[in-house]
C-alpha cells in the first residue's frame, strides 16, 4: 500500500473519528462543520473529474452545484405548501424523499450539462474557461429573476428532506449520509478512472492525436468526463441544500466555481482524495480566521499561494513527497 492511500485511509478516518467525537461530546457546530466539508469534497471530487483527469478548466460548475441545491428546494417546497409543480399535462407533485430528490438533482445536471458540454468543448484554453462562466451566469441571472421560488431572496425549506425512518435532522445521521454519499462517489470516479474510460480521458488530456489515431474521439471522451462530473456536484448541491435548508442564486454565483478549483488545487489536481483534503482545509480555515477577522480570504490566497509555488501537488503532493499528479 502506497503512503497515499495510507493518507487517503487516514483522511476518511478522520472526518468520521471527528464527527462522532464531536457528537457524543455535544458539539453539534463541529458535526455540521464535518458535514459541510464532506459535502464540498464531494463537489470537488466531480469537478475533479474533469479538471485533474481531464485537464478541462471549467468556471461554470457552480452552475450545476446550484442545479442540484434547487432541484431540493422545489421539489421539497411544492411537498411542504402541497402545491403541484404542474397539473398540465399531468400532475407531478412535489417529495421530501431525498433518493427522488438526488435523481432528479443529478438527471437534471447531466441533460443541462450536455448541450453546454457540447457548445463548450469545441473551445479550448481560456475560451473553455470563459463560455462555461457565460453559461453558469446565465443560469444565475435566470434564478435571480424566477419570483416563483424566491427570486434574489432564495427559498427555504423548512424541515431537512427524508431517508427512510432515519432522523436526518440529527447532525450525525446527516453527516453519515453525506459521508457514505462521498464514499459512493470515490468509488465510482476510482473505477471509471482505473478503467478504459480513465485512460482514454488521460490521453485526451495529454495527447489528443494519438487517442484519434486509436479510433476514439477525444471529444466524446471529454464530453463524457464533463457530464459525469456536473452530475457528482449536482449531488452535492442538493446536500448543500438541505444542511442549509435553503437555496439560493449565491450557489449558482462565479465565486462557488472558484471555490471549488482552489480546494482542488489546495488538496492535489488529479488526485482522489485532494478535493476532500481541500475542502477539510478551506472550511478549518473559513471558521477559524472568520472569527479573527472579516478578510480571512487573503490568508487563504496565500496559502494556495504557497501550494501553487511550492507544492504543485497540492497538499497530498507535498506529505507523500510526489509533487507530480498521480
């Protein structure tokens, strides 16, 4: 077993071992706290996909995190005010069931991932990095101007969504929830990149021409990797959505895309687990030096500073020694 998996164990172990602690010593903030950076892993972890295997710089998933965190919030307010979201032409109603509301969350991802995947990729360098921000600012500008659910003001939603007989207004069950929801995630992102999928996406990062002289279009490859990863951070919208119990249009904003790059850049591009250590590092920090001051983001630009300059594996680079991308 290499140091990295040993620090991959270690990391996973620890969010759980802090949780638990931090339940049965009646921290609830610390247990939240867990389960707010688990749940912005996870987000990393999809955007990952497509920034460190694919090499595809993308500033628009906020677009799809804020996807995810509406799909909650509608489906959950049309059950808690019994009001159909449509009767015409047939009545679909509103649930509080989170497996519905997950699907529908990463359904709708994937269709409107699709065609901006498309429109995207025929782009590269920083034309792919400003289309995908034009795309995600329309989609915040369209939630801004839907009075239906809450227009600038958001939507609430009143109680957190259900699993079964589980009480997830319980700190720990809905950190336990998220918690097995990112394991689900790792597993499936370390299959798809270990497999044929995995390596095609490596070459069409690293040498497009010789993967079209095998017969395999980088393009679909690539469109691919950008719709599986829009879906995983739908996902974690839609938790985001519920620990908050509100959505808003912050969620769909440019600065939740650039949070998202930098804890994958904090923790190590291409690495499993580097979204999960960044996410880990960016929330400790956010509460710690938010109570010290308001402008805690400027310490936090000079550590990524450091990172970029000094560890260009990003934090699990740098404890394992290899600085190069796994």
């Amino acid at each position: 077993m290499t140091r990295e998996s040993l620090l991959n164990i270690a990391v996973l172990a620890g969010f759980l071992a802090v949780a638990i602690i931090a339940s049965l010593s009646g921290q609830p903030y610390l247990v939240t706290l867990a389960t707010k950076a688990v749940i912005l892993g996870l987000a990393g972890v999809g955007l990952n996909l497509a920034l460190g295997y694919g090499g595809l710089v993308s500033f628009g998933h906020a677009a799809f995190f804020g996807i995810g965190g509406y799909a909650a919030g509608i489906l959950a307010s049309a059950a808690q005010n019994y009001e159909p979201l449509m009767t015409w032409p047939m009545e679909l109603a509103g649930t509080t069931s989170m497996p519905i509301i997950w699907a529908t969350a990463v359904i709708a991802a994937g269709l409107i991932a699709l065609p901006i995947g498309a429109l995207s990729l025929r782009t590269g360098g920083v034309h792919f990095i400003m289309i995908t921000l034009a795309f995600a600012q329309m989609i915040y500008y369209f939630a801004i101007s839907w009075p239906a659910y809450g227009g600038e003001d958001g939507l609430s939603i009143y109680v957190r969504n259900s699993l079964g007989a589980l009480d997830t207004m319980d700190p720990l069950t809905f950190f336990l929830i998220a918690f097995a929801l990112l394991l689900l995630v790792l597993a499936l992102t370390f299959m798809a990149t270990r497999a044929r999928f995995g390596l095609a996406l490596a070459m069409a990062r690293q040498n497009p021409l010789r993967l079209t002289s095998m017969g395999v279009r980088p393009f679909r490859v690539r469109l691919a990797a950008f719709v599986l990863s829009a879906m995983a951070v739908a996902l974690a919208g839609a938790l985001y959505a519920d620990l908050n119990r509100f959505v808003s249009p912050s969620m769909l904003s440019w600065q939740i895309s650039g949070e998202l790059i930098v804890l994958v850049i904090l923790g190590g591009v291409g690495r499993p687990l580097g979204p999960v250590i960044g996410a880990a590092i960016f929330v400790l920090l956010e509460a710690w030096l938010g109570h010290l001051t308001d402008y805690w983001q400027l310490p936090l630009g000079l550590v990524l500073l450091l990172v970029v300059l000094f560890a260009r594996g990003g934090v699990i680079g740098l404890l394992t020694g290899r600085n190069a991308n796994a």
